[in-house]
C-alpha cells in the first residue's frame, strides 16, 4: 500500500507520464516503465482510472465519473483513487500537473 501524499487532495490534477508506454487490453491496461525497466498490470477500475489522468480532470471528478461507471459510494471511490494516485506517483508512471495544496 502507498503512503499518503499530503500533497495529494481531491484538487490535485494529474496526468500518466508520457514517456510511460502503455496499451489498453480490453477493459485491462498494460504499463510499461522503461526507465526502471518495470511492467504494471491494472485491472478494469484501475484501467478505467489510468485512462482518465488526462492533465485536465481533479481527482474528485475522476472519482464522480468512477462512481458512474461502477457501484460505489463517492467517498469510497475517492478514497480509493487518493490512494492509487499516491501509488502511480510514486512507482513514477503519474504527475501532478495542478494542485491547490502547493
């Protein structure tokens, strides 16, 4: 599990790191870190969040679009995706573009 980044919140804006390559398999998504010579498979919910860190959206309207997407509470999908942005940062595949905490 990721440690919390107190420099994430639900205003952060992130965006997958292009020289991160990556292929979408299904509702499933393959990235591949050639800096560290690293694979990361994600599941659909997982996918479905890497393809949204566009540079545009806040975390929170990530999440409202999770919540759309699949059967779970809003402060349970924040939550989550707090904690998956955490975890993309620090195996260096996201950034964050905007934040309100900085």
């Amino acid at each position: 599990m990721a440690e919390k980044h107190e420099k994430i919140s639900e205003e952060t804006i992130l965006q997958r790191r292009k020289e991160i390559a990556w292929r979408r398999i299904d509702d499933e998504a393959l990235l591949i870190n050639t800096r560290k010579d690293e694979m990361c498979h994600l599941n659909p919910v997982a996918s479905f969040l890497w393809t949204s860190l566009d540079g545009a959206l806040t975390l929170k309207e990530i999440a409202r679009r999770l919540v759309k997407e699949y059967e779970v509470g809003e402060e349970q999908a924040l939550e989550d995706l707090l904690e998956f942005a955490a975890e993309l940062i620090d195996k260096g595949v996201a950034e964050i573009v905007q934040n309100s905490q900085t």
